[in-house]
C-alpha cells in the first residue's frame, strides 16, 4: 500500500513539471561548464519530489480519515448509524480504486485488505468505472459471478477537492431467483390440430382407419408427456395441451420435432398426416394465453399448415411450414362466404374494390370479378387501380373501351373523395395494408372485406368484417369465382370477366402447372362455359422482342447458390421490369437441378424480389424473413436497400433456412 501514492504522484498533472525540471538540469549538467546551476536544479527538482510525495500522502490519509469518520459535518449518532449501514457500501475514486468500505461489503467478498485495490479485482468483474461515475439516480444492475447487485451510485467532493463515488450494493440475487422461478412456472396454452384429419382418413382403407387415428393420438400424446402438463383431446382431431414454460425450451431444441413425426406414419394412409401447432405464451392471464393460442393457430392454417406458430405480445414466431399446401375438397365455405359477403354489400351505402399495388392478373381479374356481383345486387361499386403491370393493361384496355365498365374504374384520389364511414371496402389478392392500392381507405370506413390466398404473416388486416382466407386455392380469382357461382344464386357473368378471371387462375399457377387442384380445374371449366376464348387468353401473355430479349438475358446472368438455387439481379431501367424479372424467375425453374430461383430488380431505389420454387423448398419462409410474403412455391418482398445489400441479405435468409430445416 505504501507505494500507491507515489505510484499515483506520477500520474498526476504535477508529475509533468517535476519531470521538465528533471530533464533541463540533467541537460544543464552535460552542456554547461558551470555544473553548479545544474546541482541546484536537481536539489530544487529533488525537495519538490519529496513535498509532492509527502503532501500525496498527507492528503490521502486526510480523505481516508474523513470518510473513515465520516467528517461530513454530522453528529456522532449520524456518523455510528453509517458506519453500521445494513447494506455493503464502497467509496472509490475515479481510476476505481478502493479508498474505503464497510463490514458488510467485506463480507460478500472475503478478501482481507481491499484498501488501495481496484474494483475490478476485487470483484473479478469488468466494471466500466467511468459509467459508475456518470450512472443515474436509478442506479444499474451488474452480474458478479452467480450474484446480482443493484447498484445506487453517489458522486461526492471531499473536502481535498477529489472527487469520489459512495457505491450502495443492494443484493438482488433471491429477487432474479425468484424470477426465474416465476418464468419457469408461467404457463403455455397449445392448440394442436391434425389439419388434414379428414383428407387422411378418406385415403386409407376401412380397417386401417382406427389404428392410424390411434397411433396419430399415441404419438402426439408421447410428445406432450415431456412436458409434464395436461394434454386433453377435445375434438377427434383437435387437442389442447397446457404446460409450464420451463419444458418449452425442449421443444425449441428439437425444432418441433413432432411434425416430422406425426410424417412418418405410414399405416395404409395414401397421404401423410400433417400438424398444425398454435402456441400462445407470455400473457398477462390464462385466458389472454389461451386467446394468443388461438390467434397462432389460426395463423398457422392460413399459411398452409404443417407448421408451428408461436405467438406473444408482440410478435409471431413460426417452425416448419415446408409441406405443399392440401387441397380442401368442400366448397361449403364458399357457399357460407358468399351469404354473408351479399348481406354486407346490401347494408353499405357503395363498394370500392381494390387490390394490391402494381396489380397483376390475379387481382385485377378477381377485382372485375367482384365488380360483376356487386353491380347485379344494384350498390354502387367501383375499382381502385392506379399501377397495373404490362399484362394487366392489356386487360384493362378492354374494359375501357367497353361502356359497361369504363366508368367503374378509379384512381386513387377519386377513391379518397368517394369513401365514407358506410362505405364497403373489398380487398383482394392481398392481406398487407401497407401493399394495398391505397391503404389510407381502411382508415376511413367501418366495413372492410378481405378475400386472399396467400400465406399469412404477421401484418395483416385486423379490423375486417368478413375474411375469406383460403391458402389452399390457386388464386384469388379461383375464389372469386367459387363465390360468384353462389352469389345472386349464379348469376350470370358475361365472356369478358370471365376472361379476366380465367387469366388470373392462369397466371397464378402458370398455366396450370402449380399449385392447381380440383377446384382449379372446376372454376377454370365454369370460367370456359361463361365462353372464355383460350386463344385471347394466349394473346394476353405473349411480350414483344425487347421484353422477350430482358428475360432471356436475366437467365443468362443467373448464377447457382447451395447447387439448387438460382439468383439473378438486373438493373434495367424497362418500364415494366418487375413483371419480367418475375417471369425469368419462373424461367430459371426450368434449368436441371434447380429447386428455387430469386431474381431482383430496382425501381425509384426499391429492390424488389421475385421467388419460386418447385414445392421443394419454400420460398415464402425465406422471403418473409426480408418483409416479403407469398406461397410456398410464389413469393416477393421489397426492401429499400441496394443490390448487394439486398443480395447479401437473401443469402443470409436462405442460410437460415437450409440452416433450420437441415433436421427435416
């Protein structure tokens, strides 16, 4: 200890001018022949030195003294009651050493002498000592081997004019215990459903049904057993499971192993058992937990199933969801849908219909479809479209130039002039507000309708009346024409909506090669009947030379990622390149060994990102990482970033895929 204030006189701002006179006598010593004057600067240097080492003491021992005596102009009782403080208390100063300390801080950390030793060792933790000194009224909290203290912090001037920190320790290890405890014991509502219970049990024979159903219920409940909670089936294909958070960490281990499981049974069944998981966690109550629970499986049907959603407070977390979507084979719910969408359109005051922004076939086709409906009930109708793509136009063009539809068509300030409170606002190909034609118009009105089938994500329309959600249909005009056939009890549409739907359902499952089903074929054979030309059709989707030559060099520039992945990026200023870039996309499909392709362009400093796949991987989940959305074969996403930005960004999220689906 005794070698700490010299040790700190050279540290000091005096150290400087004692080591300038040093360094002139020594010079003096050497160049001058007069040595005298230099001996007397080195007395001069040498009496100095020792005042400052003698006053560093002395004025170390006065502070000691008077935080030891704690001479803060108090009385004796005062002084008593902080030295026998109940908490440990430190005073440092600003290069964190230890000047003083009571009993109680002794205590915790056992060491004999701290006097003069850095905090830091004492504690054999890493401090910062300057943030010790700038911390807040409210203190902060530091984590000392197994131990947590909080820490209150009080920067006082002595009466030397050195500034100190008085350090209150509050120990709160028994309080982050108790926490801890608390989390473990907090519980988790699943809702678990076989979603695909009925579709399995048609396909497998009379005397294989009961021992399938059997061991689907024996393996689901061998899974819920590592739990330890309640595991209660309460319809044949539908469970709910209640446990304690502390096993749930078992279950992100194994990435939800039970959805491979529940695969693999193959008992006769022609088509494979498949699990949807709602998790809802972190609530407030059970009963907000069990509301969470429901809002994740829901979420996790309408992306598809065959995957786990997780939902809190604030976000949706998903596992899973690499199997091709099944189809439903009712056509009950369009029916029901159909109903309660004719009973909104006659209560609204008029209807605007609107889809998603650079509408494509799909929308705008659904769009006039829905149009046609409404306009048979007698309720004013119109359609917002502002940014048609290449294909789109082709289309509108003849609906412009036909006088039944030409004044039914609106921009978007027309739409804002028109909206009220009463008025119906039907949203189709789309679930996003943020990318819908003009999402200032949900805003406005009390009555909104949703009817897509695209894969859920976390940001869609809350505040609907009605949603018709269906994933497991090709396209938004498939749905839209399932509705038409109930709505006005099948009224009739004529050969130019029928087209436009026809083109839409053609050109989400790229003629009719995916994601197309029975009912695909149903609405496109009803679409054919109402007398849509398949040679109009032919024409719609034909591009002309530069178009062609756009596509044709964006494969070409493709480059392969993991082996089966290919990426291409253009930078072509061509009015309609996100069209084209989506079309090599689907291109790129075609070359051997391929599974997805990603293709990128850039508009007004927008990257916008086209993906597909052949079922094999699932593009939507990648995508959804970077904001995007879609299907498991179709997705997109924009990201208001460059090039290679954006390019290293969609490697890191098919890393992270290959990454979590490695197991499956």
């Amino acid at each position: 200890m005794n070698n700490k204030p010299f040790s700190r006189l050279f540290k000091s701002s005096t150290a400087l001018f004692l080591i300038i006179i040093f360094l002139m006598s020594l010079l003096s010593f050497v160049v001058d022949d007069k040595r005298i004057y230099a001996l007397i600067g080195l007395c001069v240097w040498l009496a100095l030195t020792v005042y400052s080492f003698l006053h560093e003491a002395t004025r170390e021992k006065e502070l000691l003294e008077y935080i030891q005596t704690l001479s803060f102009h108090t009385d004796s009782t005062t002084k008593d009651s902080l030295l026998r403080f109940p908490l440990p208390l430190t005073v440092i100063r600003l290069d964190g050493t230890v000047i003083w300390y009571n009993e109680q801080f002794k205590n915790i950390f056992k060491i004999e002498t701290m006097f003069d030793e850095h905090l830091n060792i004492i504690t054999g933790a890493d401090l910062d000592i300057n943030k010790l000194f700038e911390v807040s009224s409210d203190g902060l909290t530091v984590k000392i081997g197994d131990n947590h203290f909080h820490l209150l912090v009080n920067v006082v001037h002595s009466d030397s004019e050195e500034i100190v920190a008085i350090i209150y320790w509050i120990d709160e290890t028994k309080c982050y215990k108790l926490k801890s405890l608390y989390d473990e014991s907090r519980p988790i509502v699943f809702n678990i459903m076989v979603d695909n219970f009925d579709e399995v049990m048609h396909n497998t024979a009379d005397d294989s049904r009961a021992i399938l159903s059997g061991t689907i219920e024996k393996t689901i409940n061998a899974w819920a057993n590592i739990s330890g909670g309640i595991l209660k089936k309460i319809e044949r294909d539908k469970y709910i499971l209640i446990c304690e958070n502390k096993a749930f960490n078992k279950y992100i281990e194994s990435k939800f192993d039970i959805l491979t499981s529940v695969k693999n049974i193959n008992l006769g069944n022609k088509i494979p058992v498949t699990l949807s998981i709602g998790i809802g966690l972190e609530g407030d109550t059970l009963l907000q937990d069990d509301t969470f629970a429901r809002n994740a499986i829901d979420m996790a049907l309408g992306r598809g199933g065959d995957q786990v959603v997780i939902k809190n407070n604030t976000k949706f977390q998903y596992f899973g969801g690499n199997s091709k979507e099944v189809e439903k084979y009712t056509r009950v719910k369009s029916r029901v849908m159909a109903f309660a969408l004719k009973q909104l359109v006659s209560q609204a005051e008029q209807v605007i219909i609107m889809g998603h922004k650079n509408a494509d076939l799909d929308s705008f086709g659904a769009s006039i479809g829905m149009l046609s409906a409404v306009k048979a009930t007698g309720k004013p109708a119109y359609i917002v479209l502002e940014t048609p793509n290449s294909f789109t136009h082709k289309m509108l063009n003849k609906f412009v130039a036909s006088s039944d539809y030409s004044n039914y068509i609106i921009n978007r300030e027309q739409s804002l002039s028109l909206v009220t409170p009463s008025t119906l606002v039907i949203i189709l190909d789309v679930f996003r507000p943020i990318i819908t034609e003009v999402p200032q118009l949900l805003e406005k009105t009390d009555s909104i309708v949703v009817i897509d089938h695209h894969r859920k994500s976390a940001e869609f329309i809350e505040n609907a009346s009605l949603t018709y959600h269906e994933p497991y249909a090709s396209s938004t005009s498939e749905i839209v024409t399932e509705i038409l056939q109930y709505y006005n009890d099948g009224a009739s549409i004529n050969a130019l909506v029928a087209e436009a739907l026809y083109a839409g359902i053609e050109l989400d499952t790229k003629s009719f090669t995916f994601k197309t089903g029975v009912r695909t074929f149903e609405a496109a054979a009803y679409l054919r009947r109402k007398g849509v030309d398949a040679t109009n059709i032919k024409l719609l989707f034909q591009n002309d030379k530069t178009v062609y030559t756009l596509r044709t060099d964006i494969v070409k520039n493709s480059h392969i990622y993991k082996g089966c992945i290919a990426i291409s990026t253009t930078e072509s200023n061509y009015s309609d390149i996100q069209s084209i870039t989506a079309a090599a996309a689907d291109e790129l499909l075609d070359i051997e060994g391929i599974l997805a392709s990603f293709t990128m362009c850039k508009i007004n400093g927008t990257t916008y990102i086209s993906g597909r796949s052949i079922g094999s991987i699932n593009v939507q989940v990648i995508l959804e990482t970077m904001g995007g959305g879609g299907h498991i074969s179709v997705a997109g996403a924009q990201l208001e970033c460059d090039f290679d930005e954006s390019l290293m960004l969609l490697k890191e999220s098919i890393d992270k895929y290959f990454e979590d689906n490695k197991k499956e």
